[in-house]
C-alpha cells in the first residue's frame, strides 16, 4: 500500500489580488504552500506528496525551497480545480500509489492527526474527508436578497480537505465525470458522491482554514503569532550629586530645609534625574544629559520637573503609557518618610499619573562611603511604560 498526498496548488487566488496567486504568499516568513506541503512531507504513513501547479508558477513553486525524497516533480494543473486533480491523480496512479490525500494548498493549518483519521477511516470506506458540523443557522435567500426559507442544520456539514481516497476509485470516478462533460466539481467527495462511492465524514478542525482573503491571510498570522501580549518597557536611572554648604535640598520635587544643598547646574534634585533617565531608557531614547546639556544656560537652576516632563511627553509621543515608577533615595539625611506623601504626589502630578502608581523609598548607607559621610545624595530609578 502505497500513500500520496496531492496538493491542489494550481489556483490563481484572485480573491487576494496581487500578481502572486495566494499559496505563494508568506505565512510567518514561509509560503503558504511551503507549510502545506511540509506538513505532508513529515507525515510517516505518506509515501509521495504531489503538488499540482499552475503552468506558469514553475518558478515560484522552484523557489518554496521544500526538499524531499518524498516530494515529486510538481504536474501541471487544469482549467479547472476538477481537472487539476484529475491530472495529479493519473500522475500517482502511474507511481503505483493506491491511497490518496487530496489537500487545498492553501489550508497549511492541517494537523498531523487529522491526516492519520482520514486515512484510518479509509479502512471502512473507499473515501473519507475531513468536515466540521455547521453551526451557524442557514438562510436560502431568494432572488431579492431576502430569506426565504431556514435550513435544518442537523445534519448539514462542511467540506475541508483532506479528502481520502483509495486511488483506483477516485481516479476511475473523475475519469467518468470528465467523460460525461462535467468539470466543476469543487470538490473530490462531490465527485466521489456523483459516481456512487460512499465517503465517510471524518470530525475536521476549525482551524484547518482555506486562506482565500486577505482577512483569511491577516487571521493567520495572528493565529501563528500566538498571544503577543502588551508591549511592556522598562527603564532603569541613577544620580548622584554632591552635598555642599547651604539651607535646603530638592528631592522628588519638594523643597526640605536641610543644613547642606545639593549642588548641580539645575536644581540638583536626584529624584528626578534618576526618574527622568528611567523614562527615557524605557524608551530608548538616550539621556538626561543629551536632552539637557548641563553647560546649557537655560537649565541654570532649572526646577528639574521639566526635565520629567519632558520625558513623559516622549514616552506619549510614541504612544506609549507610564504604567509606574519607583524611587529609592540614597542619604543619611535629611529624613524622607515625612516627605513621601508630599514626594509622591508631586510626582504623579508632574506625570499625570495615579499615585497609588508612585513609590518612594529611601535608605541611608549606614555611614559608608561617600554618602555615609553625607558628601553626597543619590537616586535609584525605574519606570515601567506599555507602549500601544
Ligand atoms: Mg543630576
């Protein structure tokens, strides 16, 4: 027993518009028909896959890159899908195949297992094709566009492919249609019914599609996609700046009266420098120091909210949203908790933000280093943004 899948391959897609026909288009960076065919070529009970093509797509089918033992030599197809099929199934009775798969090229959703039923179900019967059962309730529309009558969808199915076949009784079939003049069958299980052969329904799957739109095409890539899920950012910032002789600090946009005062071109505050830096390394979009050049007069005792504002306009302008940010203060003093509150809500003002999405946190260094010795303050940052 010999097994063949024929791949019908040798419609134009019209529906897609574009010069190239449908199965020739890219799936998730391969040909459609290239996954189609792949699928068949890697099923252990198919002996030879065919693929049946249009006469001027040789080029196209040549350059899908698929490469097996398994793979014939395409045919060329017909006028019509009948007489493509026609063509591919003389080819594989002339190999000797005596089961056959026929398979719309465009479907490159079918799963392994749906090929292995088809074929298992050959067994009680010369024919078997895959089908989902309808559900959708289904209106006969009169010559006016209205409904005329509903029909009992009990026992109404689809038709997908695959279509299973012993060869010789297929073949022998579209032989007599072709003989008796008819050429637009649509598909092979029409044509098995037409002769007489008895074809089982096989339970198919929703997601065996026929890419036939552009919508179809659109829909497919999601689904190989998968999930994709938001695009979440996140940045990282940190300042530093040092402590010299004066009567108050800038942190987190408040003023606290202080012994020392953190000295900077702007107004020193290392809150907002780390956040601002956090903001724009969400986004990629360099530093604060490239934005805002500290030999720049303008930013001469600037109030260093602009800098934030800023880069929240950046963060919007690429259409992206500030999901939260969060701060750690590095001093021995002045005392932060008093200030959060205050800290807090200056910063969720500034970036039209909720505050419950606003945290402050400090810590002291215990007396180490710089900063334990009180020469300095820092700042920790980082801001998450979802972008779309
Ligand atoms: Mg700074």
């Amino acid at each position: 027993m010999t097994t063949a899948a024929l791949i019908v391959a040798a419609g134009r897609g019209h529906r897609l518009g574009g010069p190239r026909p449908k199965q020739y288009l890219p799936l998730g960076g391969e040909p459609i028909l290239a996954r189609t065919l792949g699928v068949f070529v890697a099923h252990a009970d198919v002996d030879q896959v065919l693929a049946v093509i249009a006469p001027d797509d040789v080029s196209l089918y040549d350059g899908l890159g698929v490469a097996s033992r398994k793979l014939l030599a395409p045919v060329p197809g017909g006028a019509t899908r009948q007489a493509s099929v026609h063509q591919g199934l003389l080819a594989l009775a002339a190999k000797g195949c005596t089961r056959v798969l026929i398979h719309d090229g465009a479907r490159p959703f079918i799963a392994p297992e749906l090929v292995s039923a088809c074929l298992a179900a050959l067994s009680d019967a010369p024919g078997a094709i895959a089908a989902i059962p309808v559900t959708d309730t289904l209106k006969v529309a009169d010559a006016s566009g209205r409904i005329a009558r509903t029909l009992d969808r009990t026992s109404l199915w689809r038709a997908q492919t695959p279509q299973a076949f012993r060869l010789p009784e297929i073949l022998a079939a579209h032989e007599r249609a072709a003989a008796a003049g008819l050429a637009d069958f649509t598909d092979d299980a029409a044509v098995a019914e037409w002769a007489g052969i008895p074809v089982a329904l096989v339970a198919g799957s929703p997601a065996n599609i026929k890419i036939t739109t552009a919508e179809d095409l659109k829909m497919a890539e999601a689904t190989l996609a998968g999930p994709g899920g938001p695009d979440i950012r996140v940045g990282q910032g940190y300042d530093i700046h040092q402590l010299v002789p004066g009567d108050h600090v800038w942190l987190c946009g408040v003023k606290i009266p202080h012994e020392q005062t953190l000295d900077g071109h702007s107004d020193a505050d290392v809150g907002l420098h780390a956040l601002t830096d956090a903001l724009l390394g969400a986004i990629a979009d360099a530093d604060i120091g490239t934005h805002f050049r500290n030999t720049d007069p303008r930013w001469r005792g600037a109030a260093s909210h602009l800098f934030l504002e800023d880069a929240a306009r950046r963060v919007r302008a690429i259409g992206g949203r500030i999901l939260n940010v969060d701060i750690t203060l590095l001093c021995e003093a002045p005392k932060i908790s008093p200030h959060r509150d205050a800290m807090r809500a200056r910063i969720a003002e500034v970036l039209t933000l909720d505050v419950g999405r606003v945290s402050i946190k400090a810590t002291t260094m215990e007396t180490l280093g710089a900063i334990g010795r009180r020469e300095g303050i820092a700042a920790l940052a980082t801001a998450t943004v979802m972008i779309g």
